[in-house]
C-alpha cells in the first residue's frame, strides 16, 4: 500500500498558520508517515469562520468527493460545523464513503451525519491540539490511528464486537431530533464536555437522558468534564453524580469513566463495532 494522503479542512473556525507549520513539523519526523494535504480554505477568515459557509462546504467536499485522499481530518472546533453539514451529506459522492473522519467537539454535527450515512468516523485529536499542553502526543495519536489503524490510539474500554460513539454533550443535545442524528441504539456512548457550567451540565443531561432515542444505548461511560466555571451558589452534585442521577432516572446504564475530552489525553473511540 502506498504513503497515504490525509486532506485538513476546517469546517467551523480558523486554523492558526502557526499551528499548521508546527503540524507539518511534527508529520515529517514519522517514518513510513502519512502526506498532509492542508486545504487553503482553513486558513480563510470570515468573522467568526474559516471562511463563509460555501467556502467551509466546498473545502470539505474538495476532499470527501476526491478519490486520492485516505481520510478527512477536522482541523479544529469552535462553530460552524452544523451550518454546513446538510448542503455536505447530500453532495457526498461513493469515494466519501470510503474515507475515514476524525474530530471531536463541534465536529460531531458532522460525524453525527456521516455516521448515520454509514461512513466510518471517529472522536478523536485534530491538529489545533498542538495549541494545548502535551499537544503533540495527541496529534502523533491522530496520526498513528489515521495511517496505520493503530490500537494503542484507541479508548481503553472499548470492547470488540460492542458499538460505540463519543460526542461533546452539548453537541449531541442539539443534534437530537435534526437531520444529523444516527441510530446508537445497542452503542456504549460516551460524552465529554468543557467550559460549560454545573447546571448547564445538568440541564443538558436532562434533555438528552428523556429522549426517546437515546434510551436505547447500551450505556453511558462518562469523559473529562473540564474548565468548569465555578458557579455561585454552589451546585449540589460534581459532574459525575448529574450523570449518574440522570442515568438512573433513565434507567440507561451508568458504565463509568471513559478517557476523552477537550486536552491532549483524549483517546480515539471509532463509531460502530471494531
């Protein structure tokens, strides 16, 4: 098999150019590496985009739809992703399918998408981790999985032959009920979360634990709740007990920790069964 080829967009903010030439840095000192394509349009600026939404779409598309590339890699979150993600799943063509998607936070419109499309995506590093304490771990984490499907880049609790997906909380909650939402019935799904208030925390479980859908998991494993903003007065439960009330209350199974999150120990949890 060839060196493969792995194309960058950034379907929601911009990607420092700093970062892109720490990430080329990084990539060329792994032997037998992938090639990094890193689409122009992730450097557009737009306001708060890379870019006004056609251009994001388009970039995306460039790569999906090109029959060259091995995978799609999320440049970074922020927001955008779900401004795009329709015009993107209706244009994909039979190569998109074929490809593998990585990302996380505002990535999941996407991947929740795309996975519902029957393509094969995953939670995990982008290259904006660089930008983070102990990033560089994480990106060589992205890289290994990305071009040689290595199993130490993988979440720990992951169990052959049991499906799973991993989502930012926030994220999944607004996707319920839209287009973008895929079946997990039968998944262990886990959820992560950052620089989100103890109730807001709490309020977002309660919409996600009452729907209909979602009571169909396996089970609930619980990420890295982060940068959490101190609230006053002070909230009754930490994040593991709101998610632990929740579950009870669901009748979901609570299944413990799980090693994702927004920082540079975030494993990759591939959707679907290994």
């Amino acid at each position: 098999m060839g060196t493969k080829l792995i194309g960058i967009v950034a379907p929601a903010a911009r990607l420092d150019p700093l970062i892109a030439e720490r990430l080329r840095l990084v990539a060329g000192d792994i032997e037998n590496g992938p090639h990094l394509f890193l689409h122009p349009q992730c450097f557009l600026s737009d306001g708060h985009f890379a870019g006004d939404d056609d251009a994001r779409a388009r970039a995306f598309l460039d790569v999906a739809n090109d029959p060259h590339f091995h995978a799609v890699w999320i440049a970074r979150g922020g927001y955008g992703s779900c401004r795009i993600a329709q015009r993107v799943l209706s244009e994909l063509n039979g190569y998109a399918r074929e490809k593998l998607y990585l990302g996380y936070s505002d990535a999941g419109f996407l991947l929740a998408g795309l996975y519902a499309k029957g393509c094969r995506v995953a939670h995990g590093p982008m290259p904006a981790d660089l930008a983070r304490p102990g990033g560089e771990a994480a990106v060589l984490r992205a890289l290994s999985w990305l071009n040689a499907a290595d199993p130490a880049a993988l979440e720990a609790s992951l169990v052959d032959g049991t499906p799973a997906a991993a989502f930012n909380m926030v994220v999944l909650s607004h996707l319920m009920g839209t287009p973008l939402e895929p079946d997990l019935s039968d998944h262990v799904l886990m959820l992560e979360e950052v620089s989100e208030y103890l109730y807001a925390i709490d309020r977002t479980m309660f919409h996600l634990s009452t729907q209909a859908a979602l009571r169909r998991v396996a089970g609930i494993r619980l990420g890295r709740v982060s940068d959490i903003p101190p609230n006053d007065p002070v909230f009754v439960e930490n994040e593991e007990e709101i998610v632990k009330r929740w579950c009870g209350a669901a009748k979901i199974p609570y299944l413990g920790r799980a090693d994702i999150g927004h920082d540079a120990d975030n494993k990759i949890v591939p959707f679907g069964r290994r």
